[in-house]
C-alpha cells in the first residue's frame, strides 16, 4: 500500500496548486510541495528494510493473460531513484517559486511537474515491465508539456515537439524490445526477467530485443546519435531543466540500464553497443561544451557528456564498472541540478544567458558566484568534492578492461580526453561568468544577488557535493550499496569510497585531466576561431529538415495508395486477399481432408441456391437501389436460417434482428438519394471487378473447404462443458458474451455507444430536402403517416416489447440475450417514428437516448467493478439459486446486470442513430431527438 501511495500521491497533489494559485505563488509552491513531502516520508519509512537487502514487492493482478499486472519493487536502486525524484523535485518546487514571474501560470506548471514526477516514480518502482512502459511514455508526454510550457515561443514549442518526437520514438522500440523479453522469459515481471539472464542471451532473439531495449535508453538519456533534442529543450523554464535534464528524464535511461543489467549484460553485443555508444556521447558532448555561449547550452551538453560516461561505465561489463555508473548518477544529479538553478538565478537577474555577455557577476553576486563555483569544480573533478571520487572510479574502471584487444588503451585514452575538456568547460564557465571583466549590455542591471529562499536548493545540493566528497563514508556509502546491491542482484564487488588510494594510474589520469583542461582553456582564443571555421550544423533545422522530408514523402506514398477512389480501395484489399490465399492453398498437395464431408439435403440445396440468386441478382439490379434492396433482404433472410439449420438459433435471432434494424437504416438513407445510380465504371473496370470477385469467391470457398475437411483443436469443449458450472447459463453464446469474453463485449458496447454519438453529431442541425417525385417523375404520396399503419404499429409496440423482455429474460439458458432483446425494441420504436411521426413520437417518449446508451455502458461497467469489490478479477460473474413459496426455485446471476447494461446501449445507440436519420428532412417538423 506504502509504495502504491508514493506513486499516487504526486498524481492526487495535483490538485493543491491549481486551487492554491489564487491565494499567491507561495500557498501555490506549498501546495505543490505538500504531497512529494510526504510521499518522500513514506519513502524513507521503508529506509531500513531497504538498506537491510530486503526487496519489497506487491502485486495486484490485473490483466495477468496479457502479463500485465499492478506489480511494484522497492529494492536499493528504486530507493536511490525515488530519493532523487522527490530530494530533489521538492529543491526545485522551492526554487521555481522565486523563478516563476508574477505572471506566469503557477498552478499550472505544478501540476506539470507534479505529473512528471508521480510517472517517473512510476518508472522507478515498477516490477511489472509493461506497467513501467505506461509510465515511461507519460514521462515522455508530461516532459513534453514542461518543455513547452513558454508555449508562446517558438523555440520552446520546437524543442518540446523534438524532445517527444526523439523519446517517443524510442519508447515504441522499448515496447518492442520489452515484449520479446516477456516472450522469451515468459513473465514480464522484473523478478522472473532477471532471474534469466542466461536464458535471454542464450535465446536468438536476444540481439534484437536488445537493440530495441537499447534505443529506449538511448533516446531518453540523449546518446549519440539521439543527443541533438537535449540542448534543444533548454527552452524550457531552469526549474525544469534542473529537475528534467539534470536528476530525472535523462537519468530514466541509464536507471533501465542498471535494472536490466544483470539480464541483458555479459555479451559482446552489449559491450560494443552500449560502450562504443557511451564512449562517442561522451567526447562529443565534452568537446561540443566548451564551445557553447549560452549558459544552459553548456550545461546541456556537459550533461550529455556525463550521461555517456554513465552509459560507457556499464558498457564496461564489470561490476566495479556498474558501481562506479550508480555512484556517478548520485554525484552528478546533485553538482548538476545546482549548476542549472545557479544558471536560473544569473539568467533571472541579469536578463541573458550569453556567457559573453555575463561577465564579473563575483562583484555583483558573491554568494551565487561561490556556490556556482564548487558545483563547477565537482563536475571537473577536483579533488574533496564528490565528482572526483566518481570520476577516479571511472578511470580506474577504463584501465581494467581489455575488450578491445590490443587497443584497449584507447578506452583510457578516450576517457582522459574528455576529462581533459570537462575540467575546460568547467573553467570556462567560472571564469567567463563570474570573472573576465565587466558585465556588457546586460538587459537587467546592476544585477544582484536573489530572494534569500532561492539560494536555498543551490546550498543545500553543494553542500552534498562537499559532503560526499569529504566523508563519502558517512554521506552516501548506505545509499550506494542498497543501490548496488539490487543492481546487481546481491553479487556486489569489493569497492572503497576512500579519498586517498595512494599515487595510482587513475589518480595520474585525473592530474592529467585538471592539467590538460587548464592548458585548453588557456588555447581558447585559437579553439575557438578554429571552431567557428567548422561548418554549422543546426539540429533543429535539419530536424525539422528530416520530418518534412518524411511528411513528403509519406505524402506521395498516401496520394499514390489513396486517391480517393473506392473502388481502388476495394480492389487493392481483394487483389490482397486473392493473393493470400492463392499462397497458403499452394503447397496443399490436396485440397480435401480427411474429415468426413456432412451430406447435402434437398433443403440445404434449395437455401444455397436462393442465398446465390439473391447475391447475384443484388449486383444485377445494384444501380436500382430499392430494388437491389429489397433482393438484398432475402439474402438476409436465407443467412438467418442457415445459422438455424446449422443449429445456431442465436445467431439466427441476431441475424434477424439486425437485418431489421440494417434495413430500416438503409431505407431511411436511401430516401435523400436517387433512385438509380447511374453507370460511372468502363467496362475494363468491370471486367476487372468480375475477375477480382470471382477469384476471391472461389479462392475463399476452396479455402474454407481446406480447412474444414481437416481435423481441428476448438476451444467449443471448454465453453461447453464450463458455461453452465462457471457461468450458470446453459446458453452457452450468451455466457460467452456476458462472461467469459465479457471484457470484449464492455469494449463493444462502448464502441456502439461512441459511434451513436460521432453519427448524432453528423446529423444535429443537417436538414436535407426530401424528393416530390420517383424515378419516373410520379408524385409522392402527401400521406406522411398511412392510417393502416399507424393502427398496426400501435398495436404491435406493446406486442414487441412483452417479446423483447421475454427474450431477454431467457437469454441465459435458452436463445436470447441482451442484445437481441435491445434490437427488437429498437425496432419496435423506430416503427413508432416511422409510422406516426417524430414529433408525436417525441411526446410519449421523453427520455433521453443519450443517457439511455450511457447509462447501459455505466452499469456494465459498474458490473464488472462490483467483482472486485468481493476480491475477484475484473467482470467475474457470480450466480445463485433461489426459492419463493409461489414462483418456486429460479436463479438469478449478476451477469443480467451486465446483459442489462447492454440491452440499454445497444435501444440506446440504435434509436439515437435511426430516429435522427428520419428527422433529417426539411419537411420534418420537431427536434432532434436526444
């Protein structure tokens, strides 16, 4: 229950600071701060049973034939997550109420950052893969409203289309990737996935779920070659970027890494994928920092910097490798999130985030100035802060490995480089700003130091920097070893958090770094002239470059495929169809089986010649359209009563039903529109219809006759032999449709029901002429309302209606149902509307068809929640025999309810659809009928 609470409570806290915004943005930030407080509470009540190994999970089932279950983990790792999320989203509520301007929409962008922080607790917590899916694609779409939330400039709503674009994208191949996990492990509980690992590497389709899981990490933590949109969504507010890009949604990616590591790892395919890719991210995002102007640019880029050198340490496929990523996510969300909030507050106070603009703030803003300093120095790696302890590992761990053969000197080499440009983009950044000279054409000055509670968030996440870095023992030692722990399944190497191992390699490699960054940030001048003789190359140009060309190109491809023309839809399909067929009917060395052909009678003949009769003349007389019709009904009808003869009475009943109902429809359309169609296809065209028609005809009977002359496993036993101990039904359609395949009917009724409404919308308001005159120019009859049938149709209603129930009563035992009944009143109805006029209709049926079809879905819906309230899965139906003195024993079962639930939809949909067809003529007098 703890750790559903901590997932739903920043979901629930949404509402606080959209009501709170009135009374102020600090009662607004109070509100918004309330509920990630005591979820963070919640969080460290479970510190001890987590740092003592123990793994938490609760599981509530779900969907479990589709794996899909309300499955949560708490272990070291989503403890580490979940401490970052609210740690550090809390710092950021506070900050962003100093940032955010009187007149920004507060409440507004809490609720935002709420949503992204309850999905990215989901992300963390998740132990069902496909329930962690759900909630990483709502971090995609919360971030891509946080992003935009400057809606009003044209560079935050391009780098939020971008961002959703990228990790969108990515999210569809983890889907992919995700489902042949499960389908390789069985299970799509994390407990069960890494539990086998040796079973999915192992497996031939380990390197394309891999490939897949992988560009799902890749797109979310910004990886070369998907690292373009991150710098693109510093167009976002800094509270955002602080959190977003800095603790949270690029560290999802690399959180997916460390959780399916022991599943995934231990192949050369992950340590060439995930290292190569690593290693790239991080030179180039290095290398692209130092050149940056623009405060948050810089820091972007860094980030992406680091996050390759998180993915480059997994990549390593050593233990120690893993420890030092999961030591590096700590370090680098803390010194990372106070450099974008000391970013916020010099770009809040002096207007501009152009680096060469921004110059001296030491004399201006002290106080920011240090602190903006020492998160610097962490991110360089300077020694006694937590940075360098990371950053020490990490060399360390490039000089173990020896994947590359005899290059593997290159990992190092590579590693000491980018080390070398982060200690130069770190200095650039303290210098250009805070020293340098003067501030030049600052839009806001002098500038001054902020509001006292800005700085706050900023003090507190360097003072960790200086904390972990001093006594890493005392700080973060627990923390990181419950993460490692459960990172790694308990098979935790030997590690030492000491600040000094003495005089080493890595420690040579880090004074090379901080001597080398000195020596590039002292070239500058010359590096950056030779940069700016670089070829530009604007990301978000050649990506809205990219979707154009794709947008065009699709564009062909729609106008080649899609003309508008039917008829070529239609023989597209067909053309499809035929070869299909054609396909599975070849390698058949013969076309009968060995099961025994039924023997034809002279009334199963005589009905499959008339249903022929009635086909073929229905396309003879198709351009006579109520003849065609009318000829059509018949076909209907002999439909009907083969299902009869083949001992299928519902069906037969269904069929009659909703041949009644189609016919009405198809009358009622017909009477706006002429009587003929005239002749629009050349006989080419119909020679080809002909061919088409004919080969599929035969092609589909010989298919048919394939398969069924061959012996084959129905599930028909199991419906039979379970539909009345399991259902209490002896009608077994019926009790599929109410409860075995409930789900799919609650689905159905549901689709009914939204169709009636997108089809009343059509209609309200149209008004169409109605025709004087037939086919041969005779007038209509000025009769609207025959007295004959508005006798008949007054006497048949009560008649129709005692059926309908009669029907429906008996659906559960005998041929019936719900949806049968619910068609039979329809059509009693629509006679009404029919015969004797809408609005005299209106007048004696007052309720609302609307509320009748959605009243039907509720109870059906409310049906299948009343299981759960007595511990049982979704729409299980439970039944019952009673007796009374008079009556005798009956039974009674819940899953009337629910036939009752569809009864009402189906009388619901179908009238609001008929009844505002016929009330479309000019001449009609009335409203529409709700």
């Amino acid at each position: 229950m703890a750790l559903a609470l901590i997932i739903a409570l920043p979901f629930l806290g949404i509402v606080l600071p959209l009501w709170l915004e009135r009374y102020g943005r600090s009662a607004c930030a109070f509100g918004a701060g309330l509920a990630p407080l005591a979820a963070l509470v919640l969080l460290l009540w479970q510190r001890e049973r987590v740092f003592a190994g123990e793994v938490i999970v609760v599981r509530q089932s779900w969907l479990p034939e589709l794996g899909l279950d309300l499955s949560l983990r708490l272990d070291g790792l989503g403890f580490l997550f979940g401490l970052l999320i609210l740690g550090i989203g809390l710092l950021v509520i506070l900050y962003a109420r100093y940032y955010l301007s009187k007149q920004e929409p507060t409440g507004r962008f809490y609720g935002y950052f709420l949503l992204f922080m309850g999905a990215m607790l989901g992300v963390v917590l998740s132990e069902n893969l496909l329930l962690m899916l759900m909630f990483w694609e709502l971090t995609s779409l919360s971030s891509f409203l946080l992003i935009g939330f400057w809606g009003y400039r044209t560079d935050a709503r391009q780098g939020a289309r971008m961002a959703l674009t990228v990790t969108g994208g990515g999210g569809l191949a983890l889907l992919a990737g995700i489902l042949l996990v499960g389908h390789i492990v069985g299970s799509f509980e994390l407990s069960a996935v890494l539990a086998a690992g040796d079973t999915i590497r192992n497996h031939a389709l380990y390197p394309l779920a891999l490939i897949l899981v992988l560009l799902g990490v890749f797109t979310k933590s910004a990886q070369f070659p998907f690292h373009f949109w991150l710098p693109q969504a510093m167009a976002a507010p800094t509270p955002v970027s602080a959190f977003l890009h800095s603790a949270t949604m690029v560290k999802a990616g690399v959180f997916l890494l460390a959780r399916l590591y022991p599943a995934l790892s231990g192949s050369e395919w992950w340590f060439y994928l995930v290292s190569l890719t690593g290693l790239t991210t991080l030179l180039i995002g290095a290398f692209m920092a130092l050149f940056q102007h623009d405060l948050k640019g810089l820091l972007a880029y860094s980030t992406i910097s680091h996050l390759g050198l998180i993915t480059l340490l997994f990549g390593l496929d050593s233990h120690l490798g893993a420890v030092a990523a999961i030591f590096h996510i700590i370090n680098h969300a803390t010194f990372k999130a106070s450099l974008f909030m000391a970013a916020g507050i010099i770009d809040h106070e002096t207007g501009t985030r152009d680096m060469r603009r921004v110059n001296g703030m030491w004399k201006y803003m002290p106080h920011t100035a240090a602190l903006a300093m020492v998160a610097s120095l962490a991110m360089a790696g300077v020694p006694l802060l937590n940075g360098f302890l990371s950053k020490e590992m990490f060399f360390a761990e490039t000089l173990e490995q020896h994947l590359l053969g005899s290059f593997y000197w290159t990992i190092p080499v590579a590693a000491t480089l980018a080390g070398v440009f982060s200690v130069a983009y770190s200095l650039r950044f303290i210098h250009d700003v805070f020293f340098n000279g003067d501030p030049i054409d600052l839009p806001k000055f002098p500038p001054h130091e902020p509001a006292r509670y800005m700085k706050i968030p900023v003090e507190i996440l360097v003072l960790l920097c200086l904390l972990v870095g001093m006594l890493p023992g005392y700080t973060v030692a627990p923390l990181l070893a419950a993460a490692v722990s459960a990172s790694l399944v308990g098979n935790v190497p030997e590690y030492s958090l000491a600040i000094w191992h003495g005089f080493s390699l890595p420690l040579l490699m880090s004074v090379v770094a901080l001597v080398g960054g000195i020596l590039i940030y002292s070239l500058r001048k010359f590096l950056f002239r030779w940069y700016e003789g670089l070829p530009a190359i604007d990301s978000l140009l050649t990506f809205d470059q990219v979707i154009k060309g794709v947008i065009l190109t699709s564009g062909r491809l729609n106008r080649l495929l899609e003309n508008g023309s039917l008829q070529r839809y239609l023989a597209l399909m067909l053309g499809s169809v035929l070869l299909t067929v054609v396909v599975a009917l070849v390698p058949l060395s013969e076309l009968g089986g060995s099961v025994p052909r039924s023997p034809v009678d002279a009334y199963t003949v005589l009905g499959m010649a008339i249903l022929a009769v009635t086909s073929a003349l229905t396309v003879v007389f198709h351009r006579r359209r109520i003849v065609a019709l009318m000829i059509l009904s018949g076909a209907g009808l002999m439909v009907a009563l083969a299902f009869a003869r083949f001992s299928a009475p519902d069906l037969a009943l269904t069929q009659l039903s909703v041949e009644m109902v189609t016919m009405i429809l198809l009358v009622l359309a017909l009477y706006f529109m002429p009587d003929r169609t005239p002749a629009e296809s050349s006989s080419l065209r119909g020679t080809r219809d002909l061919v088409l028609a004919g080969g599929c005809g035969t092609l589909v009977a010989l298919l048919a006759y394939a398969v069924l002359t061959r012996p084959y496993d129905s599930i028909a036993s199991f419906f039979l032999e379970n539909s009345l101990p399991g259902g209490g039904g002896t009608n077994v359609v019926n009790v599929i449709l109410v409860d075995f395949r409930g789900f799919d009917t609650l689905g159905e009724i549901s689709v009914l029901a939204i169709a009636a409404v997108g089809i009343f919308g059509l209609l309200h308001g149209l008004r169409l002429p109605h025709p004087t005159f037939d086919y041969f120019g005779r007038p209509w009859s000025g009769d609207r309302h025959p007295l004959i049938l508005a006798v008949v149709s007054r006497a048949l209603l009560p008649l129709a209606l005692v059926v309908s129930a009669f029907i429906f009563l008996r659906g559960h035992n005998l041929p019936g149902g719900g949806f049968i009944a619910g068609l039979i009143t329809a059509v009693a109805l629509i006679l009404q509307y029919v015969s004797l006029g809408v609005p005299w209709s209106q007048e004696r049926l007052p309720f609302s068809y609307h509320g009748m079809a959605g009243a039907g879905v509720m109870i059906a819906g409310l049906t299948g929640l009343g299981s759960w309230a007595f511990g049982y899965p979704f729409l299980t139906s439970s039944f019952g025999h009673f007796h009374l003195p008079l009556a005798g024993e009956f039974e009674l079962a819940t899953a009337m309810l629910f036939d009752l639930g569809v009864f009402l939809t189906v009388v619901g949909a179908t009238l609001m659809i008929l009844a505002n067809i016929g009330h479309v003529s000019k001449g009609e007098a009335g409203q529409e009928v709700l």
